[in-house]
C-alpha cells in the first residue's frame, strides 16, 4: 500500500482571508513546532492504530465514516491514512524486537517521517453554538478557543456501583435493544421507525417508567439516575456489580440529536447499550466497535474528518505553565453527538474514573485548548 503523495501540490487558502472569516482550515505544515517531550504509550497506540484500521479494511461500504474526509486536499487520502496506521505498528514492533526505546516518541523521528497538516478550528461555529449554550462554563470555554488551537475536552468512562436487581437506589437502568428491535440490522429498525419502541420515548420518559413491566426492553443492570445521565453521556459505563467488573456500551439511540446548548441532564437523547468485552469506540454494529485505549484515542466527527486520522497534540503540561510543553498522539477511532458539524473540537479518552475529583487529580495538567495537526506517513524509500 505504497505510494508517492506531494503534499506541496494542493491548495493553500490565504491566511488572512482565512482569519477573516474564522472558518475552519487545515493547512501544510512543513516546519512543525512542537515538544520534544513526547508523552503516549506507544504500545497503546499501536494497539488503537491496528483496531481501526481493521475497522477501515472490512468496511469499505460505511460511508459515513471511512472515507477521505475534509482534509482529502491536503493529501489525507483514505490510503494514506491506512499507510499511516501501519506504518505506527510496524514502527514500534521493529523498536520492540531490538530493544531499543519506540522512535514514536522522539520528535526529530516523528519530524522527518511524517507529514503535518496544521488544524485551525471552526470558530464561526463555536461562537454560535456559546451564544445559544445554557451553560456558563460551555459558553466561556467556547467563546475563549484561540485562533491557533483546538479545543480538546477530555472524556472518561464513568466507573460506577450498579446492581443486578432494582432498588430504591439503583432504580434507573441501562436497557438493552427493545425486544421489537432484536435481530434487526440498523438499516431495517430505521425503515421501521414509526413502529418500533426505540423511537418512542425520551430520555425523561424513560427515567419516569416508560418502560417498567412492560416487557418492552430488558434491563442489563441498574444504575441511580445521576450514573444514567454520565453513562449517556459517556457512551460507556465501567461497572462494579456484585464484585464483577463489567462494560456497557451504547448501542443505539431514540433518534433524538443531542442539543449542544442544554445540560447533560437535559438532553431528550437515550441510548440503549449492549455488554461488551471493554471500552469500544466508533463501529455501525455492537459487534464492529473499534476497541480503545485510555490517552492514545480521540472521539472526534469522523463524519467529516475520517476515521483513522493521527493526530499530534502540544500543550502546556501544567495549566498556567508555557515554559513547560508537552505533545501525544492519539487516533481518531470515536465518535459523539456533539461532533456533528463541529471542527472545533476534539475529545480525547483519558481513562476510567469513578467521578470528577479522581479524573481531575489525573487530568490537570492538560488545558482546554491544544495545537493539533493531522500526521501522515512519509513514504519509506527502499534502499
């Protein structure tokens, strides 16, 4: 799968043309500066980049998401993103075998071996998703994204007590794929929409009983209803139950889009999930689900973008502290509501946490707002 690609041949948009209308722009970078200490688990990304290329090969047919994306004239063909996924393993499995530190974390490695196409964020966009947003934090953190820098929220799987059975505490539940839904790929259900029980009930109604002995969906365990709403919004929740570790994950969801304006406990959006092996990201099918690692995978609009792209971030790695940078890679391997018409953002996985001072003692160090580019493998020259 090698090619000769010539990113100095595709279009550049003027600077200032580009600055005057905050649009979002990805743009050649041919002397990228970021830190030279490069901080990921490389084995960790290898792990990712192997997972979703898999996804990339087998399914070619899944155009929302496998596809050259917006940056296709900056030279991120879909081929030479699947390049750049092999090229990440077959780089640190040689580093493995001679026993030598991964060349991945070494900028001047990453410099003459990669292609770097810098993202500006959409802040148009952004702008007008802070004036609508009911939330101060949301609407701050919006409107302050830097001409420069993406904004990088962070994500983490809830990690949560839940209960087999129902209690007075543990009395909302993850319900698995209506019983009217099961066997239905996600082509049919949609053709089926108006007869279907998926589609009937909001987030609130459901919370309220909606489907409490009525044998209409099977209750996988039971959570309290502040747990529902971050699983919802999680898209994954790591569960302690009777002293067993289990994972749930999202399956499929009522057909109502999040609204980036409201609060998570707001949101008419609910999602029915699945037990499954560990924490997944993008895939059309349960089954499909890409398998992530915490730090080294990014949800992002893979609508837009693609699914597969490396990315290179470069932050500060104390907030407050610009004398002191730090760069990772992470691929784009999942997806989220919030990312619909969104190039402003990126979310990165982080790990799973029981709550907002775990993850936050783990996490402070990394800011809200990051230098990104797009990395594409250099063709190797045989020698």
């Amino acid at each position: 799968m090698k090619a000769i690609f010539c990113l100095s041949c595709f279009l550049i948009f003027s600077l200032s043309s580009a600055h005057l209308h905050a649009a979002p722009r990805f743009e050649q970078d041919i002397a990228p500066a970021f830190s030279d200490s490069v901080q990921f688990d490389a084995d960790q990304l290898c792990a990712v980049a192997r997972n979703t290329l898999t996804y990339l090969n087998q399914h070619p047919d899944d155009a929302y998401a496998v596809h050259d994306g917006v940056v296709a004239k900056r030279g991120a063909s879909l081929a030479r993103v699947k390049y750049t996924l092999e090229f990440i393993c077959e780089v640190y499995e040689s580093d493995v075998e001679s026993g030598t530190p991964s060349r991945l974390n070494d900028a001047e490695f990453l410099k003459a071996n990669f292609d770097f196409i810098r993202w500006y964020p959409d802040k148009e966009k952004a702008n007008k998703v802070a004036k609508k947003s009911t939330n101060d934090v949301k609407t701050r953190l919006l409107n302050n994204i830097p001409a420069q820098q993406i904004f990088l929220t962070k994500y983490y799987t809830k990690m949560l007590q839940g209960s087999a059975k129902r209690t007075p505490k543990y009395n909302q539940a993850l319900y698995a794929l209506p019983f009217d839904e099961q066997g239905m790929s996600p082509e049919q259900a949609e053709a089926n929409q108006s007869a279907l029980t998926r589609f009937t009930f909001t987030r609130q109604q459901i919370i309220d009983g909606a489907l409490l002995n009525t044998n209409l969906a099977k209750p996988l365990v039971w959570i309290t209803e502040e747990a529902l709403h971050d699983v919802l919004l999680q898209g994954t929740g790591v569960l302690q139950v009777a002293g067993e570790t289990r994972y749930f994950n999202v399956h499929r969801n009522n057909a109502i889009a999040y609204d980036y304006h409201l609060g998570k406990n707001e949101q008419a959006r609910y999602w029915y999930f699945a037990e499954v092996p560990g924490i997944m990201g993008y895939g059309k099918r349960i089954e499909e689900k890409i398998p992530l690692a915490a730090q080294v995978s990014v949800a992002g609009n893979v609508q837009q973008l693609g699914l597969g792209k490396l990315f290179l971030f470069d932050f500060a790695k104390d907030a407050g502290d610009s004398s002191f940078k730090q760069s990772r890679l992470a691929v784009l391997a999942d997806e989220g509501g919030a990312f619909t018409d969104n190039l402003f953002q990126l979310d990165l996985l982080v790990g799973s946490y029981y709550g907002w001072s775990d993850y936050h003692r783990e996490n402070k160090h990394i800011p809200d707002y990051a230098n990104a580019w797009i990395m594409l493998a250099k063709p190797q020259v045989e020698n």
